[in-house]
C-alpha cells in the first residue's frame, strides 16, 4: 500500500507520474528505446525541454522575454553561481535572512561581494518573516527565500523592491498564483513541487543576460546555458522527463489557480488541528505559517517517540523535523492529496484525546 509521504524533498509525485515514467523507463512513447538510453542531443528530448520550458512560463504567466534554464547542482549551486554571474568585489547585494538556506545563500555570496543582510529572524530561530526592512537602492539585487522549508514560515507578500528582485523558490515553487514578472531570477531545486533530485529550474529576465560582464567557468555562466537551451553538457535527461510530466500533471489540474486553493485547503485544515489542541504547538508566528512545510512541536515531548510511532502505524512518513527545530515537520507539496493530510489530522486527533484529554484552546506560539 502507498504511504502517506510527508518528507521535506525529495518529497511526493503524482501517482500518474509515477507510473508514466516507469512505463518510460522501459519504453518511451512505444519508441523501443527507454528515456534513460536516448541521446541528449536528438529531437525526441529536445522537445522534452521545449515542453517543460513552455510549460513553466506558461503555468507563470511569463512570456517570451523570461528564460527557463534546467540545470544541476541543486539550488545550493545557485547560492554561489546568480552571485558570481551578477556581483562584483566593490558591489552590495541584500539579503533577508529568513533560515538556513538564506543563510547558505548570504555565506557563498560574499565570496563574490558585499553583502548586507536588511532582515533577519535568526534572534527568534527564524520563527517569522522579518518586516519593515528597507532595501537599499543601491544595492545590485536584493534576495529572499520565499518559503523557509525548516522554519515553515514563507513570504505571504512579496516587497516590493527598487534593484533586481532574485529569489530561491525551491520549496513554493509553482504551489499557488504569484506575481512572477516581479522577479528578475527565480531559482528552485525541482525536488519538492516539480519532479525528482537532480534537476535545478532557473528562471530569468533575458535582459539579465546582457548585464553579465565577467569572464566565467562555462558551466557556471548563465549565458552558456541559455545560448544552448539548457544542453551545453549531458543534462539531467531523466529528471527533465519527469519534470515535464509533473508539468502537464500540474496544468491538468487547473493550473496555479486550482492547486493554490487546494494547498490553501490543505494547511488550513493542519493548522487548524494547533488552534483545537493546545498539544501541538506551531513553530511559525501566524501570519507567517508556510503552506507547504507545516512545522510543529508537542507541548509534551517525552510524547514525541510516541507520536512518530502512531504516525508510522497509520502509514505516515517523513514527518520528524528537521534537526535544527526538532519537533516534527508535514511538508504538504502538491502532489500530496487532501487524503494524506486527512490521514494525519486523525492520527493528531486521536493522540491528543488520548495524551491530552480533549483540551481545547490555542496551541500557536504566538
Ligand atoms: N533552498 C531551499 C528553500 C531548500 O529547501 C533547499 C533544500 N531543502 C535548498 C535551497 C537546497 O537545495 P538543494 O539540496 O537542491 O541544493
């Protein structure tokens, strides 16, 4: 029987998806050649990259003047290569810090520059999104990680900003409507919301392009990726596949529109489970709670052992929390079904009249 998969990433993929790139595994498209022996370089999967490309500016509203890039490394390379493409020795690029990653970020830029960090929420464990910074006009760029995947905090509103806007979507990418021409750079590893570990989608202005002036590594330039679509080297041919499937998957669904509302429906109903049980105690300020990565921890926590082991009786996975907050974490991305989440608050229900009493009362840290 399938489980119920919470994990943070490489996290769950829509079933169908699953299944129709098993079958390609074995044959793609009845061609007598699986997609793991095609040739990077033939027509087949060159239209497999003009798909998925189309498809995330489609599904983002983005039209002809943004590039879409498919590229390795993770969204941990792109900490240091969107610096190195983009700031100078003498330049200052600003930075909220928002956690971990934001913070892995801001150390492998000031490899390449100045930085200077607006906001941060490290004081509070990163248990908020900061507000009220000023973003410098003339800083290079200014970067957020728009949905902190440990904290379970994410950006509801996105500020405006004066300099170009980058940003590390890795684990809200493409979860709900947002304005994307907003932003000058988008950067997510595809591991949570797109498709399986080894695939990172950049998604830029051209107009970025022409702003690069330094020599560069090739396979660390933006400009050699997008004059040779993605294929400069042997990509990531399975992992774009399976990219593209979970791309028509998502469109199939209605789009960003229709998978909003359903994420929307999914953490509402989680969170509502620390509002009934003072049990569970929510580790994000409200205002800020993460529609993805829904992070708690018990009141109790001798209770802890006990919870993961219900957990596990109902079939549920990946839900203990990072290390860096403990507590347990449900990373709810869009491939997760309500069912799973339904799963999970009856499990929560049932520990806390069994543990708790039926306590009622707010559990949110506030
Ligand atoms: N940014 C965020 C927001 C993440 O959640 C992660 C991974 N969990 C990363 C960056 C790093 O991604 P990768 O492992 O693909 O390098």
């Amino acid at each position: 029987m399938r489980k119920h998969i919470f994990n943070a990433g490489p996290s769950v993929l829509p079933v169908e998806v699953l299944k129709e790139a098993s079958e390609a595994v074995v044959d793609l498209n009845k061609s007598g050649q699986s997609i793991l022996e095609i040739s990077h370089r033939g027509n087949t999967f060159e239209s497999v990259v003009a798909e998925a490309k189309s498809l995330v500016k489609e599904l983002l509203g983005l039209g002809d003047d943004y590039e879409v890039l498919f590229l390795q490394g993770g969204a941990s390379l792109q900490f240091c290569m969107m610096p190195m493409n983009f700031l100078k020795e003498t330049e200052t690029a600003a930075y909220v810090d928002t956690g971990t990653w934001s913070s892995k970020a801001i150390k492998e830029a000031k490899l390449f520059g100045k930085v200077e960090v607006i906001g941060s929420s490290k004081a509070q464990n990163f248990n908020h999104i900061p507000k009220g910074f000023a973003i410098p006009k003339t800083a290079k760029y200014f970067h957020i990680t728009t949905n902190n995947t440990i904290y379970g905090t994410q950006f509801q509103i996105y500020p405006d900003s004066p300099v170009l806007y980058f940003a590390d979507m890795s684990s809200d990418f493409l979860s709900k409507e947002i304005p994307a021409s907003k932003f000058d750079l988008i950067y997510a590893g595809a591991q949570k919301n797109v498709g399986p570990a080894g695939v990172t989608l950049v998604i830029l202005k051209k107009e970025l392009l022409k702003k690069i002036d330094k020599t560069l590594p090739s396979m660390l330039d933006y400009r050699v990726f997008a004059e040779n679509d993605s294929l400069y080297n042997t990509p990531c041919v399975f992992g774009i596949y399976v990219c593209l499937l979970t791309l028509r998957w998502l469109k199939r669904k209605g789009g960003l529109k229709a998978i909003g509302k359903i994420n929307d429906e999914k953490a509402a109903r989680l969170y509502a489970m620390f509002d009934k049980h003072p049990l569970y105690v929510g580790h994000s300020e409200k205002e800020d709670r993460s529609k993805m990565n829904v992070v708690f921890m018990l009141s109790k926590p001798d209770l802890e052992n006990a919870f993961v082991e219900a957990c596990s009786k109902a079939g549920i996975v990946g839900i203990k929390g990072h290390r860096s907050v403990g507590g347990f974490r449900a990373s709810i991305y869009n491939a997760l079904p309500m069912e799973s989440v339904e799963v999970l608050c009856g499990v929560m229900e049932e520990f806390a009249f069994r543990y708790d009493g039926a306590a009622v009362g707010s559990g949110s840290r506030q």
